[in-house]
C-alpha cells in the first residue's frame, strides 16, 4: 500500500515538472502504458480474493485516476506553452518599411489596357468583353470570310478537334478556336446591343507566329462606332484624338493608308510618325520628315454593310467605323521595349523595370502614363 502511495507521488511530481509533450509521454506509458505499473497494478486484482480485492483496489483506483488527472492538466499546460511560444516567435511587425518586402508591379499591358479605357471613356466609349474561345461564325463568317475566303488562311488561327453546334439558333456545326483578333467581339456587341453602339473590346488573341515581335499569344484593342452618320471623318479624329493622349503630345502624325480588310470598305491601315532617337523610337513629328519614319499600328475602316446585316443591323439605316490596334505594340513604343516576348517571360527583373506600381492609376487629369 505505502508501495502504491509513494509511487504515486513520485509519479505525479515527475509530471508536474516534466519539460516537454516527449517527456510527458514517456512518463504516461511508465505509467498507465500498457507494461506501466499501474496498469500492472490493475491486473493484480484479478487474481485476488474479494477481500484482498476490496482493500487493495481503491488505492490503485485512485493512483490510476490521480495520474490520469495530472497527465492530462501538465499537457494542456505544456501546449499552450508551446502556442505562446510559436505565436511570439511568429509576430509580424507592421512598422518595418515597406520596401523591404519584395513588391508586385502592374504589367505595362494591364497599364495600358487602364490607359486605354480611361481615354475612351472620356470620348464616351464603354469596354466590352467577349470569350477567347470563339467559334468560326463570330471569328471570320459574320466577319465577312467565309469558309472558302483566303483571308482565314493568313491568320495561323489555333483550332480545337471538336466542333460546336450554332447556339443562336443559325443551322450547322462550327469550329471550336481560339480567337484570332478581338474583332468577333464587334460582332458579339452588336447582336447584342444593336445601335447605336459606341466601345472598345481589349483583350488576348492567339496566332500560330512566333519572333521577337510576334508571341502566340498577344493583345488587340478593337474599337467599334455604329450610327446613323457616322463617316470616315470621324475615324480619323478618334484615332487622332486618342493617339495624342495616349502618348502625351500633340505633334502626333497618322497616316491612313488604303488597304483591305474583309470587314471593312473602305479600309486603312494606321501608321504614326516616329524618330529614332539614341537607339529608341520616339512617337512624334511627321514620318516623311528627315530622320522620321512610319509605324505601322494597326488596321480600320467603315464597317463592310455585309458585316452589319450578319450582326442584324440594317445598313440602310446604319454605317458605322471599326479599327483593331496592336496593345503590346502601343505598349512597347511608348514605354521603350524591343522585344515583346519578355512581355509573357514573367521575370521579375523585367517587371520590376518596366512594370508599374499599383498606386499608379492612369486619370486623364494626372496623365495617363504616369510613373512611380
Ligand atoms: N482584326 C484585324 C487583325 O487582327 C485588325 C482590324 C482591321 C480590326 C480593321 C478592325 C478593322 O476593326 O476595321 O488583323
């Protein structure tokens, strides 16, 4: 009995100062365990006489029970010990600067796509969306290219193995690709909406092209006017009037030069004067001028009156103007970079230079470009 009793208590102070959950564990297998004294202890009774029984079991009853208490009281102890601990070591100190912690930046086409909106909105254009997975209906038949025009062979369009059937009611499987221009979106909008419309649609397009100023994937900003006396006057102001504020000057020179397009009659193609200054192309000053020349940026026109009747608008009624402008080409000549496959490299250098911090919002009140 005494056996029991100071067993106990040197078991119960063991625990009351064991350090660890390690050390507290070993202390409950010595113990309760399976092999432990206790439970040993317990075993004994079975083979006792019921008076032996009766005076021996209530101290190794109130042993097992005791221990039990103890084990369970130092582990919750120990825990929270270790919590504290964890929870002091993992302190985050808000007033250490900011700028010792590694910054995300805003990609220059995010940039420029806020850029974009902004001075449209100004101009009253709203933004419109449309997916990137299209079908040949909205890519290139309502668009004035049938299945059998040479202009779908040009665009090295990304196709799907399956082919989809017409949601909107319109008879016969379609292909399934990835869009090749934002131009379905003019087409998307206009069923839609109907006119008079007035928008842009920025975002992603794939082509099957790749050097260092063609990527698979690239952006385009498509711009679309329908009303019911709209001319190619108009065109060339908005043009005029958004490359003077995109790029910040007014010494800013377009040519429209006659071109084709499917969807358009008649098409230009946009060019902007520009110099070579120490390596670098400067939008600006007039291209035939000595030292300038054109740039390319992308194509426009009048919106082909085929066009309008597959978007269910009557051409009789309405004309409207159309243009799709290159958004990394925009992007590369305003902010100085050559190579547009470090545009998709995600290499947090090239981020870190060109990119651009997010309290940079573009207003056109404190300039669309602005730097940190
Ligand atoms: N979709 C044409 C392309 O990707 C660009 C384009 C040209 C868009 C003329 C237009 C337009 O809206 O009117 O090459």
């Amino acid at each position: 009995m005494t056996d029991i009793t100071s067993q106990t208590k040197a078991a119960l102070s063991a625990i009351a100062a064991a350090e660890s959950l390690e050390a507290l564990e070993t202390l409950r297998l010595e113990t309760l365990g399976k092999k432990g004294w206790v439970s040993l202890a317990l075993k004994t009774l079975g083979g006792m006489s019921s008076e032996e029984r009766t005076a021996a079991a209530p101290a190794i009853q109130s042993s097992r029970a005791s221990i039990a208490d103890a084990l369970e009281s130092r582990k919750a102890a120990l825990e929270a010990a270790a919590l504290d601990a964890q929870l002091a070591r993992e302190t985050i100190d808000l007033t250490l600067p900011a700028m010792a912690a590694p910054r995300g930046s805003v990609h220059p086409v995010s940039q420029v796509m806020d850029e974009l909106a902004e001075i449209f909105a100004d101009l009253g254009f709203s933004v419109a969306t449309g997916p990137e997975i299209e079908d040949d209906w909205h890519n290139f038949t309502a668009l004035n290219m049938d299945e059998t025009h040479p202009a779908r062979a040009m665009h090295d369009t990304f196709y799907f193995p399956d082919k989809t059937d017409a949601s909107d009611g319109k008879s016969g499987e379609r292909e399934i690709l990835l869009r090749t221009h934002t131009s379905p979106v003019q087409i998307r909008s206009m069923l839609a909406q109907g006119a008079p419309i007035r928008l842009i649609a920025p975002g992603r397009v794939y082509r099957s092209d790749s050097d260092a100023t063609h990527t698979p994937m690239f952006h385009q900003v498509e711009g679309l006017v329908v009303g019911k006396d709209i001319h190619l006057g108009h065109l060339k102001w908005t043009l005029e009037t958004f490359f003077k504020a995109f790029f910040e000057r007014e010494d800013i020179s377009l040519r429209l030069r006659p071109s084709y397009f499917p969807f358009t009659e008649p098409s230009v193609e946009v060019d902007v004067g520009y110099s070579n200054q120490g390596g670098r192309r400067v939008v600006g000053g007039h291209g035939d001028a000595p030292g300038h020349a054109w740039m390319e940026l992308g194509g426009s026109g009048m919106i082909n009156t085929r066009v309008l009747e597959f978007a269910g608008l009557d051409p009789a009624e309405y004309q409207g103007f159309a243009f799709g402008l290159g958004i990394d080409r925009i992007a590369m000549l305003k902010y100085g970079m050559n190579d547009l496959r470090a545009f998709f490299d995600g290499d947090g250098r090239w981020l870190a230079h060109y990119g651009f911090s997010p309290f940079d919002q573009p207003t056109l009140s404190a300039g669309v470009g602005a730097r940190a």
